[in-house]
C-alpha cells in the first residue's frame, strides 16, 4: 500500500497536467463562444482551423503514457480511499476519461473538430435559406466520421452505444428504448386526449415585445433565481446554450423574438438551469475533470426544472406577473393571471421542438433519436432525412412541417456535433427532473409558497447541496438513487403531467 508521503507528489502532478489540459479546452471553448455569439462570418474558416488546432494539443496531452502511468501509480492508493472521497472520485473519473479517450487518435479529434466547425456555419446559412441540400453533404461526412467514432470502441451492442455513453455514462440504447417505450404509451394519449378539448388562448404573448424590455426583465428574474452575474453573463445567438470556461465564468445566451413573449423568457430561465448547476460545483474541483455536470440528462434536468418546474408554475407567476404587467403595460395590463398561465402553458401539436409544450415536448426527442439511429444503422440516407423528417412528424403529432428550416433543419446538433448520442439526454433530463423535484418539494412542502413569494432559495440551496456541488463525482444513477432513494422512473414525471394539465385542461 503506498503511503501519502509518497503518492502525495504524483497526485500534485496530475493535477497540475490536468489543470493544463483543462485551460487549452477552455480556450477552445471561448473561441466557440465567440464563434456562436460575435464572430464575423467570413471569420468562419480560420475559426474551425484555430478549434481543431487546440483540439488536437488538448487530446494529445491528455493521452501521453505519463498521464496513464501516474493513474496507475496512483491506483492503490484510489483503492485506499473511500469511493466517494474528492481524491477517490478524481482518479476515477480521470481514468475513465483517460481510458476513453486513448482509444481516439489525435488526427481524428482534429479532423472532427474541424469538421464539425465546417458544418455548423454551413448549417446556419442553410437554415435561414430554408436549403437542407446545400448542408446535406457535411451531414454524410458528419455521419460517416460519427460511425467512425463509434469504432474506436469495440463490444458494442449498437452502434450508437459508445456515442451515448460519452453524454449519459451508462445509458445504452436498449436501456433508454425500454424508458421511451414506456414514455411513448403514457403520453400519447394524453397528448390526444388534450387535443380533443379546445386550444388554449395564447393571443397575449404574440403581441409586440420590444426586445429591449424582454432582455431586461429576463435578467432580474434570472437573478433573483440565484444566478450569480459576478461569475456570468448573457448574449444573443442563433441557439441558445450554456457555456464554462471556469467556475467563475459560466455564461449563458439566448434569442429574442419580438412576437413572441415565450421565446426568450423561458430560453433565458432554461439556460439558467444549466448555468446554475455548474456554478453550484464545488470550487475544489475546479480545472479537474469533476468540475462538470454528471451526465447530459441530469444537466438538461436542472434547464427543464427551473424553466418549467418552477418557471411555467402558478406560484412563480404569482409574484412575477405584475412586474411584467409592469415592464409591458399596454401588452398585458388587461390580461389578468389566469389567462396568462394557460397561454404559457398551451398544450399544442407544434413543429418546433424547442418550443414544445410539457407534454408533447418529449414525442419531439423520441422521433430525433429514432432517426438518428436509423441513419447510424444504414437503414436511413441523409438524402431521405427530411422526407423521413415529415413522415414522422405526420405519424406522431398529425402535422407536417411547412419547410426544412423549421423542419430537418432546425436543431443545430447534427450540425455541429456526432450523429447520435445527445438528444435522449432531453428525456432524460425530463424524467429527472420530475424525480428530483418531487423529493425536493416532499421534504420541504414549504417550496411552491416560496416561490409564490420571490423566494427561491430554499430549492435552489437544497440543489446546490444535494446534486450540484458534487460535479462529476456520482454516475447519473448513483445520483438519483443516492438524491431520491429510487433510480431513474418515469412515474414521477406522468404523475406531474397529469395532476398540472388535467387541472387545466379537465380531463
């Protein structure tokens, strides 16, 4: 067993390697920041270059033998420790990380990187022009490199496997298929049940918005939500998303439509959850690998439970309705509370996924994952997507989409990463979601009257407490069983939609 004396200094040096590693990633990150938010267009090619290039150094470093060597001169003394110890739980995680990533070549994170860059400003030209051909070759090499990816990592049951275990750590295509299948039963028909009774009236929130307002009283909710403007900011883009370069710096952006009260409002409080899990980490982790979220379906579970949880809620809109009937008075000053909530919360058979409502939301997700391992398996050209596109959304929701842009082409993640591997982290979160908050409100039923008046703190420090300091640290499963005595279900979330849209909707 070696002692502290002796392994002390190899655990410093691997901390110092990966604190290096992590500041090439972050600058990297930052020039996507820049890329997504203010980056001239013609700035567009050097851009992916410059990303590919760090990249490239960040892997490289990150997979030298000496990285290897230390995790396993470090291992008994890992195994001497407590599981859940920082120092246990670094090894660990590192390890894992480490193990995955010597299975990828250098070359081929530069080549994807660059790549992926490519295709992303390709994808925003394409959406606007309404042009999924013009996208449809960098979505083949997308693809191509995808499977490519998935190769470096034999024993797979499906192919998509390798790519879901980078975003949800031990979630397997039959493993999520199983919680879908079960999804799917539930929610359709309810979703026709709903469809049966007449649409709520959404008139109040399509009126004109002057962004100007709808930025700034965004702002103030988000803070009094507990996001720390000292270690953040917002700024518009073309997809909202949230982004670290440390955890004093996690910003988040979002888009502003005018007629359209919903869009930035909720886009701003859903990228509030990611933003508020990561800087709820431990600031003991910083520039380790435990300084994340756990997995893509828990982080999307703090967007989903702060935006619709807490932010589509009754109680939230008891304290924050008369401030916006205060920013927007010729708008709204007749529309009283109850007309409001049913507008936000309308239940519709809609085209655009990240402007579902509760319930259809995730019928949104399963057709996206669906096609997508079709065209990881082969059975799906990218040629036949958007006709496939159509054919689904016809099937599942009753609707067809008028155009690519707000079809095919309207989710920036087959353009701007892997095919496969990152929208059933969506449902999940979903799931999750419900879980934890419905153990949350159980121990403290004092939360929803909180919020009725202003008063978010209870929640958000029994969060912070409970998922977001520990990083990295537990798997997604260990989390969930660990924070709410049960894995992951879809109960609680049916359970949610049901009680929240029956009132509504009486049925």
């Amino acid at each position: 067993m070696q002692t502290l004396e002796k392994t002390e200094p190899k655990l410093a040096q691997l901390k110092t390697l990966l604190t290096e590693i992590n500041d090439i990633e972050s600058a990297a990150a930052l020039l996507y920041w820049d890329q997504a938010t203010y980056m001239p267009p013609e700035g567009a090619a050097a851009r992916g270059r410059q990303m590919a290039t760090l990249a490239q150094i960040a892997h490289t470093k990150f997979t030298e033998p000496q990285i290897g060597q230390l995790l396993e001169d470090l291992r008994p003394y890992e195994q001497s420790l407590p599981y859940d110890s920082d120092e246990a739980s670094l090894l660990r995680i590192t390890r894992h990380d480490y193990e995955r990533a010597v299975n990828i070549p250098p070359a081929f994170t530069a080549k994807f990187s660059q790549h992926t860059a490519e295709c992303y400003e390709v994808w925003a030209k394409a959406r606007a022009a309404n042009d999924f051909a013009t996208v449809a070759p960098y979505l083949e090499k997308t693809l191509e490199l995808s499977r490519e990816l998935a190769n470096f990592f034999p024993g797979y049951e499906h192919i998509a496997d390798p790519l879901i275990a980078d975003a949800d750590y031990g979630m397997t295509v039959k493993s999520v298929r199983s919680l879908f299948t079960q999804l799917r039963q539930e929610l359709v028909p309810i979703v026709e049940a709903i469809a049966s009774q007449p649409v709520a009236d959404a008139s109040c929130l399509h009126q004109h918005f002057p962004e100007a307002e709808q930025l700034d009283f965004s702002l103030k909710v988000i803070e009094q939500l507990g996001y720390d403007f000292q270690r953040g900011r917002q700024d518009k883009t073309l997809h909202p998303f949230m982004i670290k370069f440390s955890t004093g710096d996690v910003r988040i952006t979002t888009r502003v439509r005018e007629n359209d009260l919903n869009e930035g409002l909720f886009s701003t409080v859903h990228e509030t959850g990611h933003a508020l899990y990561e800087q709820g980490v431990s600031r003991a982790y910083e520039a380790t690998p435990l300084a994340g979220g756990t997995s893509a379906g828990v982080h999307e579970s703090q967007s989903r439970l702060w935006e619709n949880m807490v932010g589509r809620s009754r109680p939230f809109w008891k304290f924050f309705y008369p401030q916006l009937q205060e920013t927007f008075p010729q708008q709204l000053g007749k529309v009283d509370l109850e007309t409001f909530y049913r507008a936000i919360n309308k239940v519709e058979r809609s085209l655009i996924r990240t402007d579902a409502d509760e319930v259809t939301y995730n019928l949104h997700v399963l057709i996206r994952f669906d096609l997508e391992l079709q065209l990881l398996e082969g059975k799906l050209a990218v040629r036949d997507l958007p006709a496939a596109w159509n054919a689904r959304y016809k099937s599942d929701l009753s609707i067809t989409p008028p155009n690519e842009s707000s079809g095919v082409l309207q989710d920036v993640h087959w353009y701007g990463g892997a095919t496969g591997g990152a929208f059933q982290g969506y449902t999940l979160g979903n799931l999750m979601s419900a879980q934890f908050f419905a153990t949350a409100t159980q121990l403290h039923p004092e939360i929803p009257q909180q919020i009725a008046s202003g008063n978010f703190t209870t929640l958000h420090d029994w969060l912070k407490q409970n998922l977001y300091q520990h990083g990295r640290k537990y798997t997604a499963a260990e989390l969930i069983q660990r924070v709410t005595g049960s894995p992951l279900q879809i109960e609680p979330f049916i359970s949610y939609i049901k009680q929240k849209f029956g009132e509504l909707y009486e049925v």
